[in-house]
C-alpha cells in the first residue's frame, strides 16, 4: 500500500470512531505473509477514564475464541488422529448421553449443524453453583436439552456445540484447553499476549492494558481484563465458545501460522492436508456457508464485503473483532474493536466492516471476484 492508500484507510478508520462505530480500533492487513498495514485509532476506553489506543492493546476476541482456540486444538487432535471428525460424541465422550446427541459428530458440531440452538443464559443458573461444578453441570444441561432441528438438517450458529467440544478436547488431550493450546500452540509461538481468560491469567497484565468491553449491569462494572460474554465469565473465565483474549498482531501470527500451512510452506504444527480440511466449506446443508470452525464468504451481505472469493475464510466477535483471510489472492485482515463499550446495543460495525473491507481490497487492487 502506498501513502495515498493507507490515508484512505486510515480516513475510514476515523470515521468509523466520529460516526460511533466504535470507540476505537486496530486494522492490520498482511499480502504475502508481509505486514503491509497497520494503525490504531480512538481509544481503547471512555469509561471510566479516556485512554488512547494502542496497537498491543489486548482485546476480548468473544467467538474469534471458536476458530483460534478451540478448532485450533482440534485440528491438532485430528491432525494426530487422537479424534476424528466423524466420531461420534458417544465415543468421544465419558459422560452419559441421550439418544439424539449420540451420533453427533465434530464435523457437524464445527459446521454448526448438529442441531443445537444458539445461546442460553446458563449463568444465570451457574452462580447459584460452586465454581467447581459449573462446568460439569453446563455440559449435562446442553447434552440433555431438546435440539432445535435434525442433525445435518439446518444451520444455526450456537455457541453450545462449541462448548461440548470443549469437554471433548479435554478428554483426548488428558489436559484442559488452556494448558493443551498453550503447550501446543500459543507458548511455541512465542504469544505473550494471547490467553483463554482466569483470574491468573487477567492479573498478568495491568487492567489499562485491555479494550474496554461494556458497562456490564449484571456485574455492575465496566469490564477490561474481564470476559465479556457472561456464560464463560460463570465458567471460569472461558469456555469453548468465549474467553480468547490477545492483540491485533498476535491475532495475525496465529492465522499466519495456518495460511503457511494451508500454502504447503510448513508443516511442523500441522499436515497441510488437516488445514485445508478445516478451511473447506461443508456442503451437507445447502444454505450453510460454513468451513470447520470458520465461516466463508456468503453470497451477499458477507461481513467481508464483496471481493473476498468464495475459497476464503472468516469470523466474527460479539465484541467488534474479525478475522478475513483470501486464500486464492493471499491478503488477511485483521480488524479489531471495542464495539460494545458501553453498550452491546451499538450495531453499526454491521454495515461498516462491508465496507472497510471493501476498501482495503480496491486499494489492493483486487476490487473484482475475478
């Protein structure tokens, strides 16, 4: 990108903090495996003290936590055939389970076809619990509620599944998911920003060093250092769908890690070959548009705009983060923000994310699906 580029994007990210899109952001953009762009802007928190953006400013990733934590160890564990995604959960599970949930597979609970439906407000029950039984006590509660359609018969995101692979990675790896992406992933790389969210983990860091997420009235606190998403909060911290905590450029080092291996340019974390399985759009539902864990771009109103090919993949946070990587053309965004703080209630990211990414790809030159 040259200097008229980058003041077009960076023009963009500042009105994207006037028009109160979010309070403020970190964009990196990568062509090649090189950084060619990188900027803050606004700030990390309003409330309650104004503090300027940084480019290390940790924030709550929300469900980034899915692609870049918990379908990360997975494609470990498949990767050495430790669990297979088309193993059922009665075989992949200790715990009892009804007849509807046995023959639920990793395929279908990545792709978000299994059935499940979207969100509970199991907090709300958690506290009543002691910390220790929650989670023991959230996987019986999904496991035994009713689904919401036929296995492999819709699609709807939810973040249950994910929290049952969870328990599942535990039970292969002989480790909590923390410990088995740490030792596995996040320490090899060096990543000293990155973390699934505990009491230990927050009192690493000055709470200034966080994005501000939202005033939250259930825990009467504006949260920074604190996970947002309530259900991982009750849970500990995190869960496997929420508690993903890093920056923009860790963020990068992670999804780079895949797009070398997804390129045939490494393969000392992972076989090419279980990459490109994970990347590869599931066909079983027709109106589905997701990968393994990722999202690819859907055919219209795509949160990547209009110029990332259909071979690309994705996702999105509740809190204002994304990740977009095009595979064909080799570019990766990397957009991160405080879009909840103060309040969840702000949607505005919904129309200007299109459009950021729009941007960066016409100052790529590559305004075109080919």
């Amino acid at each position: 990108m040259g200097m008229k580029t980058k003041g077009r994007i960076r023009e963009l990210l500042r009105r994207g903090v006037r028009e109160g899109v979010y309070p403020g952001a970190v964009l990196l953009v990568a062509r090649e495996g090189k950084i060619i762009f990188s900027h803050k802007v606004g700030n990390r928190s309003l409330i309650p003290e104004s503090l300027p953006m940084e480019k290390h400013t940790i924030f709550d990733l929300a469900s980034l936590t899915k692609p870049l934590g918990t379908t990360l160890a997975l494609m470990k564990l498949v990767d050495e055939e430790r669990i297979h995604l088309d193993e059922p959960l009665a075989d992949l599970l200790s715990t009892a389970l009804p007849q509807n949930k046995r023959a639920l597979t990793p395929r279908l609970i990545l792709s978000h076809s299994a059935g499940f439906v979207d969100w509970q407000p199991f907090y709300l029950k958690l506290v009543k619990y002691a910390q220790e039984e929650r989670k023991r006590l959230v996987r019986h509660w999904i496991v035994e509620a009713p689904l919401a359609y036929s296995p492999g018969r819709g699609c709807v995101y939810s973040d249950l599944g994910f929290m049952v692979l969870e328990q599942a990675i535990e039970e292969r790896a002989g480790a909590v998911m923390a410990q088995f992406l740490e030792s596995n992933f996040y320490g090899p790389l060096s990543l000293e920003n990155t973390f699934l969210s505990s009491e230990s983990s927050a009192m690493r860091f000055k709470k200034e060093r966080f994005a501000a997420t939202e005033a939250c009235q259930w825990r009467n606190e504006v949260l920074q250092g604190r996970v947002h998403d309530e259900n991982a909060f009750a849970l500990g911290g995190y869960s496997g769908h929420a508690g993903l905590f890093g920056t923009a450029e860790e963020v990068y080092r992670i999804v780079n890690l895949l797009r070398q291996h997804y390129m045939r340019k490494r393969d000392d974390f992972l076989r090419p070959e279980t990459v490109r399985e994970f990347f590869s759009r599931q066909y079983h539902v027709d109106t589905c548009t997701r990968a393994l864990g990722w999202d690819t771009p859907s055919a219209k109103n795509s949160s990547s705009g209009r110029y990332f090919l259909p071979e690309s993949v994705g996702h999105l946070g509740f809190t204002g983060t994304s990740v977009w990587m095009e595979l064909k053309r080799d570019v990766v965004v990397v957009f991160l923000t405080n879009r909840v703080h103060p309040t969840r209630t702000n949607e505005k990211i919904r129309t200007f994310r299109p459009i950021l990414h729009d941007a960066v790809m016409e100052e790529l030159k590559m305004g075109s699906r080919l």
